[in-house]
C-alpha cells in the first residue's frame, strides 16, 4: 500500500466500514493553537482523534516517546483500531503529525496505513466538506488491536552512539531547521544546545514537501536523499527535535520507494541533554 493518499482518493473511499480516518495533529515548539478546538470546529467527516502525546510513553522525561506494546494495543483499540481496518491519517497543518501516527502504526505492525498528502488543508481546497464537534467512537468488541512491535525501526541512544562511532553502517538524516544542524540558532526547548550529531546529513523536513504541503513526487525525493548520501540500499536512521517531524522523512523516504526505515525516538532531546555525547557545531 502506498503511503499516501490523495484527497480526492480519500473521498471517493468514505463512507466505508473498514477505513478509519485519525486526526493526529499536534502543536509543535512554537505553535500555540489547541488541537483539539480546532479538530471539534472542523474535521473530516467521521474522524478520530488520535492524541499523540496520549500514545506515548507517560513515563518518560522526553516529549512524546514511544509507547509499551501493551499501551499502544489498548489505546488503539479503544478507538476502534485493529488488523482489518485501514487507516488514513492526516494533520491539520499539513503532513508533520500524521506522519507520526503512520510511522507508530508501522512500528506497531499495522501496514495499512497512510497519509492525507497535503493534510486537511488539501482537504479543504478540494472544496470536500468537514463536520463539527465530537465524533462518537464505538469500539468493535469482537476486535481488538494486536501490537507487533518492529524494533529494526526503532532506534535508542546506544544504537546511535554506536552507529556514529562506525560512521559508516548508518545514514543519519536530521530533520531540523539548517541553523539548528549548524548551531547557529537555539534549539526551542530551553536548556537544549544545538548543533548535530557526528556524521549527521541535514534535511529539514519542509525540503521534501512542496509549497502547497504536499510531499514531492518521488524523483524529486530520491535525488534529495540521494545528496544526502542515502543509497537504494543505505540503512538510513531519522532524527529531529523529538521525533516528530523525524517522522516526515521516513515518510518521504517509503513515497520515494526506498524503503521503510528507522527514526531515533529521543532524537535531538535526549542526545543534547545526555551527559558526554559529541556535539559537532558549524558556527561561523
């Protein structure tokens, strides 16, 4: 299943029993707007909250970790997710969380799933109709979310120590801002130092999406990760902030036909907070 899907397409699919559509929007640093008000104010008909913050690890120091399988499985299912539904999430931004969401349900083993190139805004330029308020979920009894995790796409920081101390088993692609890569802007987070990682390649996010939100066609992408230094057959980690828009990547690399690959959850949070890790600046 290709990993987007257009708004037009989206529509000529709904209503049916068997997909279900997930609004993962989240505030990202510097973004105030409450995701929720604005989902009860207009969403796509039929669609479902999916609280990133609330599909984390509540346990964790770091912002929006991955969650236990056993968490994961029963917040899924009490949306109503499980193996014989297809999933299609979307932003109300754009791309950025709803590519989370695509890349956890992958994690967790569910394939059928995809993103609302363009986010709801592509929605809403088509001229397709939204709904108000809350939608009432009723979780399939005879169903439940069964959780498979995939840990080759999960990467912590003992993998990432060691893969910049063999530089050359791992591709790491940093979705942040180019000042933040170079440490020539603050990071958002306070108390965070910017800079990179050793043997890191920068590619901000909002380099594989075009002007109107949507992702690049795949030609385009490929030759975007090819000057990256990611290969046909590169094993490639994702990095941001937090490991959010991480997420965006991974997705541009799966619609370039490269494969699925892993995002290092803490990312820059926990390898600029951790004690001893190397920090490559570029200030001029």
């Amino acid at each position: 299943m290709h990993p987007l899907i257009c708004a037009e397409e989206l529509a000529r699919c709904l209503p049916h029993d068997d997909i279900v559509v997930l609004d993962a929007t989240q505030a990202l640093p510097g973004q105030t707007f409450d995701p929720q008000t604005c989902f009860l104010s207009g969403h796509i008909p039929g669609a479902r909250r999916f609280d990133i913050d609330t599909f984390s690890d509540p346990d964790s120091p770091l912002p929006h970790t991955v969650p236990g399988q056993a968490r994961f499985a029963r917040l899924a299912s009490a949306l109503g997710l499980h193996d014989g539904v297809r999933i299609v999430f979307y932003d109300q931004k754009g791309v950025p969380c709803a590519a989370r969401g695509w890349w956890l349900m992958g994690l967790f083993g569910h394939d059928r799933t995809q993103v609302l190139d363009g986010g709801l805004p592509a929605w809403m330029g088509a001229g397709l109709p939204l709904e108000t308020g809350p939608t009432p979920v009723m979780p399939d009894a005879t169903h439940r979310f069964i959780a498979r995790l995939r840990t080759r796409r999960l990467k912590g920081l003992g993998d990432m120590l060691d893969i910049v101390h063999a530089p050359r088993s791992s591709v790491i692609l940093d979705a942040r801002a180019h000042g933040r890569f170079t440490g020539e802007q603050p990071e958002p987070r306070p108390g965070i130092q910017s800079g990179h990682m050793p043997g890191a390649a920068n590619v901000p996010y909002t380099t594989v999406l075009g002007p109107d939100g949507r992702m690049l066609p795949p030609h385009e992408l490929r030759q975007i990760f090819a000057t990256a230094g990611v290969h046909p057959d590169s094993e490639v980690v994702c990095s941001c902030g937090s490991g959010m828009t991480a997420c965006v990547l991974a997705l541009g690399l799966a619609a370039a036909g490269l494969g699925l690959h892993a995002v290092y959850d803490g990312s820059w949070a926990e390898w600029a907070s951790t004690p001893g890790t190397p920090i490559v600046t570029q200030r001029g």
